[in-house]
C-alpha cells in the first residue's frame, strides 16, 4: 500500500510541496487543498538573507502551520547558523531537516545534533557540490537533498548538469551500500519530473513548475505530475 501522495506503483515517489511557492495570504485554504489531493508532506525554505539573499517565510509561519496539519514537515535550511535552527525548529516538530554542505562549518556535528532530536538528517547539495562531499558523513544521513536550481529563488530554470549528478549520485550511494532516499528541490517541472525520476530521485519538491502551476488546479497540478512520476519509473533501468 503506497503511502497518500505517491502514485500507486511502488517504489513510493513522494511529492513535498514547497510553501514558499503557496498562496501565503491563504495559506491554510491552499494547504487543505493540496491535502485534499492526497500531500502529507510540505517543504519549507527556511533562508536567512545571509547563506542566500532571500527570505520568504519565517519560524513563526511553519510554528502556526504545526497546529493546523499532521503532514510531515520537511525543512530545508538555507542559513549560516544552522544549529541555532535546527534547534528552533526541532523544538516547534518537524520530521526531517537538511542544512546545506556549503555553510555547515561542523557537518557532521550538525548531522548529529538533528539525529539526536529524532529527526531525520539531510545534506543540502548546491549544483556544483559533488556527491563526494558526503564521503564521510553517509552514517549520518538519513536522506540527501540534491539542488537542481542554485538555491534562493523559486522560479528557476533546472541546471542541466544536476539531472547527470542525480544518476552519479545514486551511483555514488550504491558504490557504498547506502540506500539513501534522494529528495530534488528546483524546477521539478512536468517535463523534467520523468528524467529526475528515472535518474534516481525518491522525493520531489514540487513549486512554481509543476504544482503550483497557474494554468491548473492544485489537484490538476498533482495528477499531471503523478503520470509524469510514472513516466519516469517506466524508464528506470
Ligand atoms: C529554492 C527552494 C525551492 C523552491 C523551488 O531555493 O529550495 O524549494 O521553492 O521553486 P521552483 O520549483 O519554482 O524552482
Ligand atoms: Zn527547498
């Protein structure tokens, strides 16, 4: 039994829509919408304006958000000080955190410090950070988080390179006998859904491209993505 948001054939593609890109101003109406259509789990870009020049929500957004669903909160740090929120956010409850390999001076004391709260640990990966940066760190991580737009903005265009690091990523993982969900953050598009699925992706953060797509509905949005999901597991070797 495939778990609500996944299409039905296993293995288990999980969609986390990204919050930033909702509707804030009805933020709740458009959450009930996306759990209507089968979501339980919502992405969070938590950004400080310092690691990236951006900061659309903040920890009071997810803190009101907490009480309103059970969905599992999936948090994306973008920010220098990332133990200063793990701990911040751990406190209000989230299931997963990943902070980015690029402003984790102590990785893998961050690592362990989410863990240590009971919350899965993930490693953010800028487009042209490799794989092998997680070299030493694979005993900590409960998933690793591969940027396919540099991070900061929503509306990005996909960097080409990034479908090829998925595919080496999962290699990489393989190589090791580290069987890691990977979950893809920018432009998971329609068109691009199928490539990053067949290349290795697990968990897909849809946003601008895909489920908050103007021209559709939010139900429309994530149907059209579930059959571009299973397009991509038919071209998996
Ligand atoms: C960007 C964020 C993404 C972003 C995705 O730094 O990590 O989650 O919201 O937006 P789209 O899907 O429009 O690229
Ligand atoms: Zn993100």
């Amino acid at each position: 039994m495939s778990t609500p948001n996944t299409v039905s054939s296993e293995p288990s593609i999980r969609i986390a829509p990204s919050v930033m890109c909702a509707d804030l101003c009805n933020l709740e109406t458009d959450i009930r919408e996306l759990e209507a259509a089968g979501i339980n789990m919502l992405h969070f870009d938590l950004m400080d304006a310092h690691f990236v020049p951006n900061m659309p929500i903040g920890l009071a957004l997810i803190q009101q958000l907490r009480a309103k669903t059970d969905s599992t909160f999936d948090i994306h740090l973008m920010v220098e000080d990332n133990d200063f929120f793990v701990d911040a956010v751990a406190e209000i409850g989230v299931q997963q955190i990943a902070v980015h390999v690029e402003s984790a001076t102590h990785l893998d004391r961050t690592l362990s410090l989410i863990q240590a709260h009971g919350i899965k640990a993930g490693a953010a990966l800028n487009p042209a950070t490799p794989f092998s940066a997680l070299a030493y760190v694979l005993e900590r991580l409960d998933f690793v988080l591969v940027m396919t737009v540099n991070p900061g903005f929503a509306g990005q265009k996909l960097v080409p390179a990034t479908l090829r690091k998925i595919a080496e990523g999962r290699a990489f993982l393989n190589e090791r006998g580290v069987d890691l969900p990977i979950e893809v953050d920018g432009n998971v598009s329609f068109e691009n859904i199928p490539k990053m699925v067949s290349a290795g992706a697990d968990i897909l953060v849809g946003g601008t491209s895909s489920v908050f797509q103007k021209s559709g509905s939010r139900l429309e949005n994530i149907q059209q993505a579930q059959k571009a999901i299973a397009l991509g597991l038919a071209e998996r070797d």
